[in-house]
C-alpha cells in the first residue's frame, strides 16, 4: 500500500460532504487576529470546481508572491467575498467578537447566501446559512485555504497602505506583529491610531501606571 502523505494537500472533500458542486459551499478563514496593529480581515470563497486553481493551500505556506499570484487566479475563476472589522471594533468587542464579525460580513460580501459554510477554527460566526467548524481547515479543505489566501492578501495590501498612512512603524514588514522591529518603534514613537488599544503590549505602553 501506498504510504499516507505526512502534510496532504487540501483536497473537496468537505465541500462535497456539504453538497457541492450542486449546492454553493463557501469556505471561510481569517487575517490579522494575532498582531497589535490595524483592522481585522476575513474572506469567503466559493471555488468552481471545474476551474479551481492549482497550489491552493493554507496561505502560511505560500511566501507572498505565491499569495498574490493565486488570489488574481482566484479572482478571475472563483466568487470571493472580503470582511473587515475595524480598530475600533476590536477594542471595543475584543478580537475574538471582533473577528467573528469580519466573517460574517464576508459571507454577506458574497452577494448571494451560499447553501454551506465551511469555517477555519472552532467556532462559528452568526450566519444564514449552516455551517461547520473545521480545526486547522485552512490546510485540510480548498476553499478554506483559499479564503486563508485571498484574507492574508488583503490585509496585507491593507497593511501597506497603513504603512503610508503612518511612517516609521514598518507595517509594510511585520503587518503588526510583535516583531523587535515593531516594539522599537514603539518604543520610540508610541503608539498610533493603528494600534490596537485593547492588546496589552499597546494597553500598558498607553497606561503605563494600569
């Protein structure tokens, strides 16, 4: 017998599960949870099986060229829908409400209601339509891994502009991780209205006395 792959590719299955091609299952992932600066990004795909493009996988895989080059593929051959939720919400909700929120508004982005939602992670956002959870689905099922792609690479795009918008943080590098790079300037800037108020890097750097 063949040996079973260590690290498979994301394969149909779970959308075949959920009744596609007959039926539109999307799949969900998102961007941005973890850093301490700018907005929160979220993606749904909804692949044609018949013209789904090759590579697809989770967007941690892929360096950012391979990113860009699959989400114009995407773009041309699948429908995508793109959520956002701002610096505010996520202070004002908490990231974990907050990103949930950047889900929902990228199924709604879709402009139809798909019949299924395959969503990345363990928990699932309030939609219209069913939906499951799969851990780790970003490198297990192609649509997820193409909404991880077409997040990262918004929010990425996103980052950059952010980078112009505010000069000396390099968001253009790090994205708004916590890299040395980024708490240097920090350090030496303070923190901006990208930042992430709530995070408690940039909470005690504000209220330094809290």
């Amino acid at each position: 017998m063949p040996r079973a792959l260590k690290n498979p590719l994301p394969d149909f299955r779970f959308e075949l599960e959920a009744g596609a091609p007959a039926r539109f299952v999307c799949g969900v992932d998102e961007a941005g949870r973890g850093p301490g600066g700018g907005r929160g990004g979220a993606a749904a795909v909804i692949l044609d099986p018949a013209d789904t493009p090759p590579g697809l996988n989770d967007s941690k895989k892929l360096d950012a060229a391979r990113r860009e080059a699959l989400y114009a593929a995407l773009q041309a051959s699948a429908r995508i829908g793109i959520g956002e939720a701002s610096v505010e919400e996520i202070d004002r909700l908490n990231i974990l409400k907050a990103t949930m929120l950047a889900m929902t508004r990228a199924v709604a982005a879709l402009g139809l209601v798909p019949h299924f939602a395959l969503i990345d992670g363990n928990r699932l956002p309030a939609l219209s339509c069913p939906a499951r959870a799969i851990v780790k689905g970003d490198a297990l099922s192609l649509s997820v891994a193409a909404a991880s792609i077409a997040a990262k690479t918004v929010r990425d795009r996103t980052m950059c502009e952010l980078a112009r918008a505010h000069p000396g943080y390099g968001f253009e590098r790090h994205k708004g991780y916590g890299t040395a790079a980024h708490q240097a300037a920090l350090l030496r800037l303070g923190p901006c209205a990208a930042h992430r108020s709530s995070f408690a890097p940039i909470r005690k750097m504000l209220s330094p006395a809290a």
